[in-house]
C-alpha cells in the first residue's frame, strides 16, 4: 500500500491531526472493506461518510493554539534510584574508556620515546667513524672537541628520553590498575536487578604500530636539534597526562556530584545520560518536582534544546514557554528550525505564550507559515490568529496561506477561520474571500470551508454592489447556499451589521436579480426569476428570526414580508413572527390575517403548525 502502518497507526490512536488525507480515507477503507468482505455498494457508501466527515473536520476550529498543559508525570518512588544506579553505570563505563584511551595513548608515547632513544644510540654509536672521516675531509670543520661536545649532548637527550619513558611506565602501572577497577564496576552494575542495559561503548582498541620516529640517515648536528625540541615536547605531554591520570583517579576515588540522597542532583546528571528515555524521564521529573523556574533546570532546557531524541526537543519547546523571562532568541529560533516537524509545531505553539518580542515571535512565524509540514503551517495559521489580531503582517500572511492553490485544504481552512476571526471587515480580507469561492466553486461537493467564505461576504460586504451580485447569481436552492446560511446566524447573531446585510436581502425584488444574471460570467442555475427573488427574500427572514429574535428591525421586516406577493415568502414571515415575536400585537395582527391567507399552504402552517405556539 501506498501508506505506512504508522500512519493507520495513529489513525486509530486518533491523533491524525487534523484529519487524515483524502488519499489516505479511500486507500484505508479499501483495504478494511476487502478485509470485512464488504460489497462495492457499501464500499462506496462508507467512502461517501467517510469524505463528508473529512470535509466537517477541515472547518473545526483549532483548540490547541496555546501550549497543551501536559500532565504532571508520576514520580515513582524507584526513579531516582533508578536513575543514580544508571548514572553510575554509565560513569563507571565512561570512566573505563577514557582510561583504555589513555593508556593507548601512553603506550604509543612510549614507544615513540623508545625510537628517539633508539635513534640517540645509533648517533652515538657512530661518532668514531664520524671523527675519522672529517680528520681526512677537513681537521678545522668539526674537530674532536666539536664532535665530543655533540656526543654528550646526546648522551644527555638519551637519559632524559629515558627518564621521561620510565615516567610513562609507571603511569601505565597505575592506570592498568584503575582500569582493573573500573571494569569490575562496569560488570558489578551491569549485572544489577533493577537497571535497564544501557548502550555499551566499543571495546575495541586499536594499537597500531609507530612507525621508526626519527629516520636513522640524518647529520648529527639537525638530528640533536630536532630530538630537542621532540623531547621539549614530550616533557610537556608526559605533565598533562600525569594530571589527567590524576583527575582520573580522584573520580574514582571521589564520592563525586551524586553524594548523600539529594534527588535534585541526581536528575540534574541523569538529564546527561546516554539513553534518550531516561534523559527523558530526568527531565519531566525534574521540570515537575522544581519547575522551570531555578537557573540550572533552564541551563538544563536550553542545553537540551541540540537534544539528539527528538521527544525531548518537544519537551524542551513547550516548557520555555512557562518562563516569567522571555527564553534566549537563539533556543527557540533554534528549536523552530528544527529537523523534526514535531519540534518545530510545538515551538509555534509556544510563541503564543511565550514572553517574546513581538517582532521576533512574528518573524519566526512568518517563516514556519511556510513550512514544508502542513501541520506546522497549520499550527502557525492557528498562533497567528490567537495572537496576533491587530497585525497586518499577520493578516497577510493568512491571505497568502488561503489563496495558495497548491497548500493543503486544511491549512486554508483554518487560514480562513483566522480571517474571519479578526478581519472579516477587511477589503483585502474581501477580495479573498471573493478569489476563495471562486477557486472552490469547480468542486463537485462544496466544501464548508467556502460556505464560510459566501457567509462572510453576504454578512459583511452585502452592500459593495459586485458582491451583491456575486451573491445573488448564486443558486438560492443549492447546497452552498444552505451551507452558508446556518454559518450566518450562528457566527454572527446578533451583530448589526450582519442584521442590515439580511434586510437588504429581504428586500431582493426581480429587477435586482435580472441585473445581476446579466453580469454573471458563469452560467447559473435554471430558476424562474420571480422564484429566485422569493428564495433570497425567504432564506434572509429565516436567518433574521433565528440570529435576530425581538429584534425591532428584523420585526418590520417580517411584517412587510408578511403582506409579499410570493406565499413561500409569506409562510417564512408568518414562521418568524410566531416564534419570534409572539407576544407582540402587530405579530399576532399579521398572524391572524395570514390565517385566512389566499393560499391554503399558509393558511395551514398558520392553522396548524403555529397556532400552538400562539396559544401558549
């Protein structure tokens, strides 16, 4: 199959945010469907619930704008114990290895020492035959003062190359015993009941042969000087490995950072483990038991920021967002630009709380709203939207995420609902709105997300005469319209200049609607113009009675639809004025009259339907 098992996975642990791709929805039901033996016909019908399930989840709004509170963990009464026995498993590892590397490194100082010492004793060997041969050659270019005086030099390097190899001998003695000791601690930890293996180091240790340290070919005189300066340089290597060896041997020996029972020092080190889930369980526990609040817990957090597990950069971007003081520019910068798609959701999450400039946390979310993971784009459409309602930087940002054709339906939608969120009275906002319904107006099924748009344009902007045409050469019996009619009401019930669009509807008349047919670009749909006005006239009185009840204006505008020439019209008025104003005596004075209406499709819905609501 074209998907990965984990991502059915997380479809069935429902943490497919914000919902599963439409590819995904057939290929998935596919298989279930062959797998239950299930019929073409109920395959089809279940992929039919399945897509429009999909296309109510793209409009939820999002919930998780802010950091989501994470529950406290458990502290168990074994984890730190459990823990301390880790990090001393891994020291005592730790400590064993730099003690093979140091005594590699010794043995190979040795013997590039003994080739010194070796190389010294050829030169000295020769120094007859160098004494008879310049007597022969010329008496005055090296006399045997000369050559004397080069051979206790020599000499005197030879001793001194010795001294310092004897020194590295009896280092190698005492770090061969540390060594003895720290591998009987690595075996007596490991061996430990209530510890979980950690990765162990490589045993491996390579001890190459040196090559001859000084070439045996060489002129006395160049030959001392660089044997010098060689020897100047291995007094110096054989002082710090001594205080190496040293600080080795005082860890050993030391009760070192985890003395006594002090909990908080053991977390502390643990957070430096070789396993990700113990550095993960060192953390929260932590974080849980002192809070974020102490310097070394942030010195902890923005050192786990470059974390290798990336469950633990998670961590570490949702809880800076906690600090009273904004977190350094560079973590969260850092933790935005992260690897992991993860990482980067939660950093966007937490630029919503967290104590940042202003102008950094929008920059940094400018870029994650172009973000190759459309969660993340997402995730910043969400902030953006919470945060930052009176940016037009932000605003624009959401006008590109919605116009984009190419991004994912679901970032658009929630682009769309930050839009309408904080400016929904925009003229940028509007012409969007526009270029979005005209873009989702080739769908086969429209989308909740365009019902939003014509809501918004026919709540809104009703009174900018394109739009109003736009509106009206929309079929009033379509699936869109309906859609869009509920989004009315419920978003903006009660607003007054919601109210004002929905009377100017309910005064459609055919002229209007002739006009505005004409302008279409599109063809429309087959409907007689009379009934089309009708429609548009009835539709706004329901969303009047249903956003608006006792509203003054709403109720004259009942009362004149009551007396149109349409009775859909007139049985939508008679509808309002019942449940709206039913204690009203020009109410109950057009009721009465509509109950001997001219057609007898009003009459019964006043008779019948409503004539119980008038008598309670």
């Amino acid at each position: 199959m074209t998907f990965s098992k984990s991502h059915i996975d997380r479809l069935l642990a429902a943490r497919a945010r914000p919902h599963p791709p439409r590819p995904f929805t057939r290929q998935f039901l596919l298989i279930t469907s062959r797998a239950a033996g299930l019929s073409k016909q109920e395959y089809e019908k279940r992929l039919s619930e399945a897509v429009s399930l999909a296309d109510a989840l793209s409009v939820s709004p999002s919930t998780e704008v802010a950091p989501r509170p994470r529950p406290a963990p458990v502290l168990h009464a074994e984890t730190v114990p459990e823990l301390k026995l880790k990090l001393e498993l891994e020291r005592a590892r730790h400590l064993e290895t730099r003690l093979r590397y140091a005594l590699s490194d010794t043995r190979s100082f040795v013997m590039t020492l003994w080739d010194i010492i070796s190389a010294l004793r050829d030169i000295i060997s020769g120094r007859d035959e160098l004494q008879g041969r310049e007597r022969r050659v010329d008496a005055d270019r090296a006399s045997p003062s000369h050559v004397q005086r080069l051979t206790e030099q020599a000499l005197a390097h030879k001793r001194a190359a010795q001294g310092e190899a004897d020194h590295a001998l009896a280092r190698i003695r005492v770090l061969e015993e540390r060594w003895e000791q720290a591998q009987a601690d690595v075996h007596r930890l490991s061996l430990h009941a209530d510890i979980a293996e950690l990765p162990g180091g490589d045993a491996s240790s390579t001890t190459p042969t040196s090559p001859p340290f000084l070439p045996q070919d060489l002129f006395m005189q160049p030959a001392l000087t660089d044997i010098a300066a060689a020897l100047e340089k291995a007094h110096l290597f054989n002082a710090q490995q001594d205080a190496s060896a040293r600080t080795l041997e005082e860890e050993m020996t030391g009760s070192g950072p985890l003395a006594g029972d002090d909990e908080r020092a053991v977390l502390l080190q643990a957070t430096r483990l070789s396993d990700p889930a113990s550095r993960r369980t060192a953390l929260r526990s932590l974080v849980s038991l002192w809070g974020t609040e102490s310097s070394d817990t942030r010195e902890v957090l923005l050192r786990m920021a470059s974390d290798v597990d990336p469950g633990i950069r998670v961590d570490v971007a949702e809880w800076v967002a906690s600090w009273d003081a904004p977190p350094p520019h560079s973590t969260l910068s850092l933790l935005a630009a992260d690897i992991d798609s993860e990482v980067r959701g939660a950093a966007a999450r937490s630029l919503a709380a967290v104590n940042w400039p202003e102008h950094h946390a929008l920059d940094t979310l400018l870029q994650l709203t172009r973000d190759q993971d459309v969660q993340v784009r997402s995730v910043a459409a969400d902030v953006m939207t919470e945060q930052w309602t009176n940016s037009p930087v932000a605003r624009d940002a959401l006008l590109q995420l919605l116009l984009d054709g190419r991004e994912d339906a679901s970032t658009r939608s929630r682009a769309l609902e930050g839009l309408l969120e904080n400016w929904v009275d925009a003229p940028e906002t509007r012409d969007a709105l526009l270029k979005y319904w005209a873009d989702e107006a080739g769908r086969d099924r429209p989308a909740q997300a365009a019902a939003q748009a014509v809501a918004a344009l026919l709540g809104h902007w009703l009174h900018v005469p394109h739009v109003h045409a736009a509106i009206l050469q929309l079929d009033p019996t379509s699936s869109l319209y309906n859609l869009a009619m509920p989004a009315v009401y419920t978003r903006w019930g009660g607003s007054q200049a919601v109210r004002s669009s929905l009377i100017q509807l309910a005064q459609t008349d055919e002229v209007t609607v002739q006009q505005a047919l004409r302008e279409a670009t599109a063809p429309t749909a087959e409907l007689d113009i009379d009934e089309r006005a009708g429609r548009f006239r009835s539709t706004a009185m329901l969303m009047l009675r249903t956003g608006w009840k006792e509203d003054p204006l709403a109720l004259d505008t009942a009362l004149r639809l009551a007396r149109d020439p349409l009775p859909r019209v007139r049985g939508e008025a008679a509808t309002a004025l019942a449940i709206g104003w039913p204690q009203n005596a020009a109410a109950r004075d057009a009721l009465r009259r509509l109950a001997h209406d001219d057609d007898r499709s009003v009459q019964q819905l006043v008779k019948s339907d409503l004539q119980g609501r008038l008598d309670g």
